[in-house]
C-alpha cells in the first residue's frame, strides 16, 4: 500500500506525463511517443493496477467515446485534455467543443 505522501507524487507524475504526451501529440500529429505511452502505462499498472487498454472505456472521455459530462477522476480528466487537443488538431472550434461537453 502506497503512503499518502507516494500516492500524491504518483498522481503528479501521471499528470506529467499525459500532458507530455498531449504536447507530444499536439505538435506531431498522431503518431504517439511510445516512450511516454510505455511510461504512463507503468505507472497506471503500478498506481491503479490497469493498463492504458484496461482504460479504453474508462470514465466519460477515455477511449472511443465521444466525451460528454464532467469527468469523472483524474484519469477521466486527462482523458478529456487528450481529446480536446486531438480535436484542436482536425477542427477550429475545439475549445467550444471542449466546453459544451461539460455539464
């Protein structure tokens, strides 16, 4: 069992790591960084014990569900931060996108 204190730095280090990979995404088109994807899947494994594909379905934003209410955890937010910066790539009014969803 992880300690508060372990827990918390664990969540930052998730938090780091979608957004480098968002970042990665945002100005590579879709090709992903398999480095950071290898490395936030161990992360998950070691925090949550799932994977990236155990997370497919996951929350309100994860996977291939189009996005819609106030997400549900962490996890869901980054969800939500991947697929708004993939919609910013193919459509001009990503933000309204993102901030209609939202209940």
């Amino acid at each position: 069992m992880l300690s508060s204190t372990d827990s918390i730095m664990l969540w930052k280090y998730i938090f780091l790591l979608c957004t480098l990979q968002n970042i990665f995404h945002l100005t590579e088109g879709i090709i992903r960084s398999k480095f950071l994807e290898g490395s936030l899947d161990r992360i998950l494994q070691c925090t949550i014990e799932k994977s990236l594909s155990d997370l497919e379905d996951y929350g309100c934003w994860c996977g291939s569900k189009e996005g819609n209410g106030n997400p549900v955890d962490a996890i869901d937010i980054c969800c939500r931060q991947h697929k708004c910066i993939t919609y910013l790539q193919f459509q001009k009014d990503s933000v309204q996108y993102c901030n209609s969803n939202i209940n």
